[in-house]
C-alpha cells in the first residue's frame, strides 16, 4: 500500500486530497508540524525534514505535486489533462503558478511570521519592507488568477484538476497568514468552491 507523510496545514493536503478524489487507500502517517522540531525521528526517513513524502514501493516522492501527478496518472483520473488536450497549456500554466508564482511570496511572509512567533517580537523597518513587498507580491499575483476565474469554476478544462489542487495551497496559506483581503471576490468564491468538496474535507481531517 502507498505510505504517505504528511502534517496538518501543510502541502500534503493535496497529495491527500487527490487520493481522496480518486478513491485509493493509502497508509497516512501524520506528523505535528514541522516534523523536524516535533518527530526527529523522521529525519531518518526523509533527510529533508519536509512533508509530504511518498512511498510506494521502491518509488519515493518528496514533491508535492509531483506526488499528485504519479498517483492521478497511475489510476488514469481526469484530474489530469492529457497531452493531446488544447487545455493542456493552461493546465500547465496553473499547475506550476499555484507551487512557485503564488508560493514564492507568500513563503516570504511565512518564514518572517514564523520567525516573530519564535522571538515573540515584531521585526524592525527592514522586516517591515520584506513583509510588505511580499503582500505586494501576492496581491499582484492574485490579480491573475482573479482574471482567469472570470466565468470558470475551475482554471482548466472546465472540470477540477490537479492545477486547481496545486493553486488551493496557497490560498489556504493566504487564510493562515491573514492576508484574505488581498483576494477578490473570485477567488473568495473559488476557494469555497474547492472546499466544499467532500474530498477536500475529509482530507483536511486526515492530514
Ligand atoms: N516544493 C515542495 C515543498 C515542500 C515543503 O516546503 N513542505 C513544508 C510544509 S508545506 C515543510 O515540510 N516544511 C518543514 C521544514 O522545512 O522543516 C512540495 O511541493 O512538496
């Protein structure tokens, strides 16, 4: 059976949620986060630290969405738009949005947030600039994707695909870090739309 690692509020939502979409049982082993302070233990199976990790077999995978392609891919799910397909560009263009266009400055704003929780003090007028250049940054990036959602439900091929459960990470970050008026009212809609789905639900509760 697929072992996966995961923890709460972290990346391995998605590769949960694609298993759940598709129906295929996997062994989740969930970690408080981050494993590195709370299950060192970890380190001996992914020297990185990081979730989620995927086993299968002699398979290993420590990249989110790549795991979310293997898996989708393995069990031939519409999930993802096939080659021959004239929405595979877009597909694409989201797909990789969603973990490095939209992440990029959003993990900006996480690593400072994460660092003041640490110090239990705000940072000085240089940590006030990174702060505010990256909600810069992802008010700007969200501009396109409000764009993109204008009469769609979904970014590609009119049905829920892995660039919708790449780009559904960083708008639950933009929720954690409390950044949510930077989104318009599309991308409101949408992120409610993806989290009424059963099988986004369920894997909330398992990661
Ligand atoms: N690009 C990787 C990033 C993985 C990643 O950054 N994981 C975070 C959680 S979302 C993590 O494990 N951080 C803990 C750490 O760095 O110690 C992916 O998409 O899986």
């Amino acid at each position: 059976m697929v072992t996966v690692y995961s923890a709460p509020n972290t990346r391995a939502i998605r590769v949960i949620w694609v298993l759940e979409e598709i129906g295929a049982k996997a062994e989740i082993k969930s970690m408080p986060y981050p494993p590195r302070q709370h299950a060192p233990d970890y380190f001996a199976v992914n020297p990185t630290g990081m979730v989620p990790l995927l086993i299968d077999g002699e398979v290993r995978l420590s990249e989110s969405m790549a795991i979310c392609d293997y898996l989708a891919t393995k069990h031939g799910s519409p999930l993802v738009v096939p080659p021959n397909d004239p929405e595979r560009p877009q597909f694409l263009q989201w797909l990789w949005y969603g973990e490095s266009t939209l992440m990029t400055p959003l993990s900006r704003l996480n690593i400072v947030r994460q660092v003041e929780r640490q110090f239990e003090r705000k940072g000085g007028p240089e940590v006030e600039a990174i702060i505010a250049g990256a909600r810069d940054h992802v008010g700007e990036r969200l501009k396109m994707l409000e764009q993109r959602l204008e009469g769609r439900d979904f970014l590609a091929a009119g049905r829920l695909t892995l660039a919708d459960i790449s780009v559904s990470y960083p708008l639950h970050l933009v929720g954690m870090l409390g950044v949510d008026t930077l989104l318009g009212p599309r991308c409101v809609a949408y992120r409610e739309r993806l989290r009424a789905r059963p099988a986004y639900q369920r894997a909330i509760a398992v990661s």
